[in-house]
C-alpha cells in the first residue's frame, strides 16, 4: 500500500467509495473492501449508509485505528447546531466514538463557513473528529477557509480523473499541506475507450482503470476512492501495486486532461478553470511523502468501469441523499 503524508497522518492513498451503495449490498462491499486489504473508507451523511459501513466496519475484526474514515457533514446540517447533532448521529451509526476525517460535502450559499468551520474544530478538540476538511470546494473556498477562519484543513475531495484538470486547487492544495482526494477517479467509466491508456495497459497486462487508478496515486498529495458494489471490480482496483508507470506514459496520460466532468449538479459552486502549471510529477514536500509498506499482488479481471455508471442520475438535479 502506498500512503500520503498530511500534516502527520499516514492516509492510504487508495480508499473505497460508497456512494450509491446501500443495504446489504454496502454492507458486502465494505466487507470485501476490508478483507482485500483496504484501510481507508469513505462515506456520507448524505449517502444514507453510513449504519452500513460501521457495521461492515465492527464486524471485520480490524482493529478500528487501522482503519481511515471519512463521513461528510450534509448541505442541510451545516449550520453550528446541526453540525453538531448530525456528528453524534453519524457516530452512531458508524459504531465508533471519532472518525478520522470530517468533511463539508459541498460549500453553501447560505450558511456561514465560519460557523461550520468552528463546529467542526470543537468537534476535533472535543475527540469526536481527528482532521477536518472539505469536498468541492474551489481555490478561493479553501483561501476563505485558510485564511479568513484559520481552519486547519488537510483535505479537499474533488472529483478527478484522467480527463479532468484540477491545475488550480492541486497546486493549492500541494502549496498548503492539503491533501486531494480524487472522487469518480475512473470518470464513470468514460475512460475506457482512450486510446493512450488502452495503449498502456494492454503494455502492463492491465486494465484501462487500473492504469488510471495508479496513475492518480502515484501523484504527491492525491489518493483516489473507486467504488465498486461487484467484487470482482473491488479486487481489481486494489490490484494496482504490481507495477508502476514510466516518465513517458505519465506524459502520455497528463495529456488527456481536460474539462470533462460528470458531477455538476445545479447547487454546484463556480468551478475553478482548468489550466496552470500543475504536473503529475513528483514535487517534493511534506504531503508527497510516500511509504510502500506491501505490495500487493492479484489477478487481472476484466475492465472495471468504477460502477458510477450503472446508476448515473441527472446530476443537475437538486440534491438528493443519493448525490456525491
């Protein structure tokens, strides 16, 4: 497993996503996720799996400090009051008294940062949270957030894959110690049919996702959560740590990067431009410190094509428990 180092806390850099996955289905997934070998778990309130999770989670037999955790306070329960009460509900349902991360899902129009922001560091000095930070939010959200309220952050999640730039906030993030955490990382599957990275793959004896995947991870700073409900696909994005990729087929891929993006709901903010200077390349700080503890080795199934879309929605619909 390779790790990314944020401001003393060893992450693993690949995660397991649970949006769109509940019930038993969930449950399984996590499960299986764990027993593979994953340590990092992300989940919601707004999902509606987080009782799910916990239990896949206390059911494992691994002890709860091996294990990273996310869950992300929903748009309606960001006012202080709510920020507190939903906390206490989602550690419940988790079966766990802290989580690791806390994050805001998605920046408000009518809630005040502060506000939010201060709940969440009484949750953190109160034991109930370990780190805070945030999920969707541009280059002058986390400026706010940094500057303005003094928030220690150590987390942006942004959806971001292979043909989706994020020059701005990665080189943001990587300039403050914050860690980028790449949602829908295999773009719903739309990478599947690029050229470059069929090229590469077949060169490796791996598949277009999983080239994706270690592609992302290999980045200083980045760690990606694939979701998958199919065990087969589960197992295949945690085969990625057999192999690595050249100087020239990271070029290659850089090359792909555009402004394709699946997740653009209606509520959501005005997204940075792509464009700057940013590379995958290595930039040596703090947060790009990588640890290889194992290396894991497995099959090679079939393309995984992240699942995202065999449930996609109209993500320019108003928000529902089931959006990111």
């Amino acid at each position: 497993m390779i790790f990314v180092s944020v401001k003393g806390t060893k992450v693993p850099a690949l995660g397991f996503g649970t949006w769109q996955l509940n019930g038993a289905q969930c449950e399984s997934a996590v499960a299986y996720a764990l027993e593979l070998g994953y340590r990092h778990i992300d989940t919601a309130q707004a999902y509606g799996n987080e009782r799910e999770v916990g239990r896949a989670i206390g059911q494992s037999g691994i002890k709860r400090d091996a294990i990273f955790l996310t869950t992300k306070i929903a748009p309606d329960n960001l006012a202080a009051k709510d920020v507190t009460r939903s906390l206490a509900g989602s550690l419940d349902a988790l079966g766990t008294d802290h989580v690791d991360l806390l994050l805001i899902h998605w920046p408000s129009a009518t809630v005040k940062m502060g506000d939010t922001l201060r709940a969440m560091g009484e949750a953190k000095a109160q034991g109930k949270v370990k780190h805070i930070g945030v999920s969707n939010f541009t280059v002058a959200h986390m400026r706010e957030a940094i500057d303005t309220h003094k928030a220690e952050i150590v987390c942006n999640q942004i959806e971001y894959h292979a043909l989706l730039g994020q020059n701005r906030i990665i080189d943001f993030a990587r300039a403050h110690a914050i860690m980028v955490t790449a949602y829908c990382p295999l773009a719903r599957g739309r990478i599947a049919d690029q050229p470059a990275l069929m090229a590469i793959a077949k060169r490796h004896g791996k598949s277009v996702a999983q080239i994706a995947l270690r592609w992302l991870i290999r980045q200083d700073g980045v760690s990606a959560i694939p979701k998958s409900g199919k065990r087969e696909h589960i197992a295949a994005n945690f085969a990625i740590f057999d192999f690595a990729l050249s100087d020239a087929e990271i070029a290659e891929i850089d090359k792909l990067r555009g402004a394709a993006r699946v997740v653009n709901p209606a509520f959501a903010p005005r997204w940075d431009p792509q464009g700057g200077k940013e590379t995958s390349r290595r930039v040596r700080h703090e947060i790009g410190d990588r640890h290889v503890a194992a290396e894991d080795e497995g099959d090679r199934p079939r393309e995984e094509a992240d699942d995202d879309q065999d449930a996609a929605k109209d993500l320019d619909a108003t928000l529902d428990s089931r959006e990111r």
